[in-house]
C-alpha cells in the first residue's frame, strides 16, 4: 500500500480509537453503582502500553425517610432515580404512590407524591 493511502486511514483509526475510550470510560461509570468497591479502567496510549487508574467507590444504605416533602414537582432532568437520590425515597416506594405515573414520561411541573 503507498504512503498516501495509509495516512488517509490515520484519521478514522484515531477517531475510533477515541470513540473506543469514550464508551469504556462511560461504560465504567455506568458500572460504578455497583457493588464492586473499585473499578479499574484501562486507556490504550500506545499499542504495547497501557494505564490503569483506580478509582474507589462508596456503597451506601438507603433508610426510608421519616420526615422530608410530601411531594416532588419534577423538574428538567428527573427520572424517578434522580428524584429518589435527592430525597431519599426509595424508587419503588414512588413508583408504588404513582401508578399512574410512567417514569419514562415525568412532564415538568407535575406532582409527585413521596409519602
């Protein structure tokens, strides 16, 4: 193959190369939820070298609240994980209160009920 016609591939090669890094990285951050307490991800720099990082994860316990609202308005970006974090109101407990609720179509504005 002549000169030309292999730095044309350096381009593409290096943009799925990136593209590659992308999804392991977010793929292992995906992953960090669960109960694994480090996950390791490893970045091609070279072809013989690579580097690892490691990153520590907290696992925590989840207790029904006792006090705290009554209802969440959603807001842009809530899902009912993210409306679960912030309150700490277990999904399930807010999927059980809102049945008529999907939690892939939450409307912003709409009421919630927590308790």
């Amino acid at each position: 193959m002549p000169r030309s016609h292999s730095r044309r591939l350096v381009a593409p090669t290096a943009f799925l190369l990136a593209a590659t890094i992308a999804v392991l990285l977010i793929r292992s951050g995906l992953e960090a939820g669960t109960s694994t307490p480090t996950t390791t991800v490893v970045v091609p720099t070279a072809p013989h070298k690579k580097v690892r990082t490691t990153k520590k994860t907290k696992t925590t316990k989840r207790t029904a609240p006792t006090s705290g609202p009554r209802f969440w308005t959603v807001q842009a970006g809530d899902t009912f994980g993210v409306i679960a974090t912030k309150t700490g109101v277990p999904v399930a407990t807010i999927e059980q209160l809102n049945p008529n609720v999907k939690s892939t179509s939450l409307f912003i504005g709409e009421k919630l009920r927590l308790r």
